[in-house]
C-alpha cells in the first residue's frame, strides 16, 4: 500500500507546490495498479472536486487534525506508527517524525542560496523541514537538474538518493487562445490589449522592483502615448510593501495593473493575449510558468538562472536577473521584432511538448514501486 499526503493539493486556492501535487495525483490516477497495489491518500477533510474522483485500488483517509500545526509531525506520524504503509510519499518536503520507507519531492533550496528573500521565519522553517527531508527520505525526487545539483553541493546528498521528475503543464487549461476569449478579463479589469504579463506571488523572490525598473525604461523611450502596460497578477508575499512603494513611487504607475489573484482560467487567456509573459525570478527550483507561457504561444522573457536555462533552452530570451537595462532592451525586443516572435513562440511550442504529467507519474510511480521493501532508520 502506498500512502499520499494529499493535504496539500486539496485547496481552493493552488499555486506552485499545490499545482504540483493536484496534477501529479491526477496523472498518476490513471495508470491501472498492479493486482497487489492500493493507493490511500491522507487528508484532513473529505477530498473535494476532481481528487475526490478516486478510481479502482484508490481511497482517502480523512485523518481528523485541525489543518495547520501538528498535521505531519503529530497527526500523520500517529498513523504511519498504527498502520504503516510499504512506502509514504509527501509531494511537498516536510517529513513525519516516524516513517518507514519515505518518498518526498524538494522543489527548491532558494531558502538556503538567497535566504534574503524570505522572511527569517519562513527561511528558518523552510531550512528545518528541508534538513529533515534530507536526513529521513529514502528516495528524494526534484524537478530539475539544477536542484538536484543544488543538493549535491549545499547538502552532500548522495547522487544515487536523488531522482529527476520534471515538472509539466495542465494542457488542458494552458493552450493558446484567441484575444476574443481574454475580452472578459480585460474588460473587467480594464485592461489594454498591449501588456506584459507577470503571474505569481508579488514578493521579493520575483524580482520585481528590478522589472518595474526595466518598465520604467522602456516606457519612457517610447514616448508619450505609449499604450504597453505592466500587469503584475497575484497575491501580496514577503517584501511587496517595498514593491508596492516602487509603484506608488513611479511615473508610470498608472500603467502598472495588480489585480490581485486570478484563476488559472483566468490567467491562461491573458497570458496568450500578452506581447510577453516575464519571469524575472532570482531563483527557482523549475518554473512552471515559463511552460505555461510556451503551451499558450506567448512571447516569454525569463531569468538566465539555472532552472531556467535548463528548462527553456533557447525558446525564451533568458536575461540575467540583475540588469534593469538588459531587461529594458528585451521588452523593447518583441515589441519591435516581429519574426523574433514568431521564432520564440514557435521554439516554445516544441520545447513544452517534452514536459508531461504524464512522463511525471510514471517515473513517481517507479520510484514508488523500487522502495516497496526498503527500510531506513526512522520507523
């Protein structure tokens, strides 16, 4: 029996590490188990929507907990210890303190390689939870290359512990629209129809006083008139009172939108209206909105950070994350050069054809099966 801690992806809201579990328990769900197999998924309330959609060998367990403080160290640790599973997998990195055979996902470690951007807190958490990760998971998974390096090099974990499972994009939402199917949100929210698009927590990860930086620069060369407008889609995060004074503070806030969060069937339609869609981001572990860009045929500008490099290859202008000036010029780029649109939107179609949940859920679910027997220390 392989046990699932599904609090994670069974929210209202979702954004990255949510996104990740939903999609992956959903690819992973059809694929038929083997005649010995079951899968239990742990909640702490009853599963809602498409998870509650449980085909044969499935079944949640509604483990009553209040939601928050003690759910993986108390709650699920109680029940791992009355009724252990072959193998315990947490799509996120926060482990129990008692455990058999152990399946986690680390995302990333930009707590550790920029703790700057994080408030202390979170980044003493985050360091805490990931350092247990480390010390009880049998297996590690990780979406990219370069966080599995980032593991090797900060935390000397052993290469052969670490598996790659790429992250992907829900197709199903994210494809490219027509402008008349974006008309709604534009019109609600009273958007032009020439922008750049950002979507993601406003925080100080995301590297966005430097991007309005850039706006500024390339609104002032273009003169008065100019129609382009900066929106900025999501919920405030750490460091967006400093965001919100750069905004406050420039000459061109009234083409600077923050509309606050938006769904993903929201978002998708924008995303293929936009010129660009820009991930400034000082450090991600894989960035899956730079897929999202690529599958809904959008011109993406992105940071020359590892991830990102590794993921976008040469479908996307990748600027380095510190040059307002560069980051300018690359705006001023796709507005001005038609064929370098139509070659990085056409680049970015192919490249997200290698990404798929499902390639995902098979490699999880090998990996699953490969620990099936294994014991660690921690139980």
């Amino acid at each position: 029996m392989y046990a699932i801690d599904a609090w994670i992806p069974n929210q209202d809201r979702m954004t990255g590490v949510q996104q990740y579990s939903f999609q992956l328990i959903q690819a992973m769900k059809q694929h038929v188990l083997a005649e010995n197999e079951r899968v239990v998924l742990y909640t702490y309330k009853k599963l809602t929507g498409p998870l509650a959609d449980l085909p044969t060998g499935w079944e949640e367990r509604v483990l009553a907990w209040p939601p928050r403080r003690g759910w993986m160290s108390v709650r699920v640790s109680w029940e791992l210890w009355r009724h252990p599973p072959s193998v315990f997998f947490v799509p996120g990195q926060a482990l129990p303190r008692f455990a058999g055979a152990t399946l986690t996902t680390i995302h990333d470690v930009a707590f550790a390689r920029r703790p700057d951007l994080y408030d202390p807190a979170v980044c003493r958490r985050l360091k805490r939870v990931t350092k247990r990760a480390i010390r009880k998971a049998t297996r590690i998974l990780v979406p990219s290359q370069a966080t599995k390096q980032d593991l090797i090099d900060l935390y000397h974990v052993s290469d052969d512990r670490i598996v790659v499972t790429h992250e992907a994009v829900n197709t199903k939402v994210f494809h490219p629209y027509s402008l008349e199917d974006a008309r709604a949100t534009l019109q609600q929210h009273r958007f032009g129809t020439n922008f750049f698009l950002v979507v993601g927590r406003l925080e100080k990860k995301k590297n966005l006083t430097m991007l309005i930086r850039a706006f500024e620069l390339f609104k002032t060369r273009r003169g008065v008139g100019d129609p382009f407008e900066l929106i900025l889609v999501g919920e405030p995060g750490y460091g967006y009172g400093e965001i919100k004074k750069y905004i406050d503070l420039s000459v061109h806030k009234e083409s600077i939108r923050t509309p606050g969060y938006l769904s993903d069937e929201e978002v998708a339609p924008l995303m293929s209206a936009a010129t660009a869609y820009l991930f400034p981001s000082w450090y991600e572990g894989f960035g899956i909105p730079n897929l999202q860009a690529m599958a809904t045929g959008t011109t993406l500008i992105t940071s020359d950070i590892p991830a990102h490099q590794e993921v976008v290859l040469d479908a996307g202008l990748l600027v380095p994350p510190e040059k307002a000036e560069a980051w300018a010029h690359a705006l001023e780029r796709v507005v001005k050069e038609g064929s370098l649109r139509v070659e990085l939107v056409q680049k970015g179609k192919q490249r997200v054809t290698d990404f798929s949940w499902e390639r995902t859920a098979v490699q999880t679910l090998d990996t699953l099966r490969g620990l099936v027997g294994t014991q660690t220390k921690n139980r």
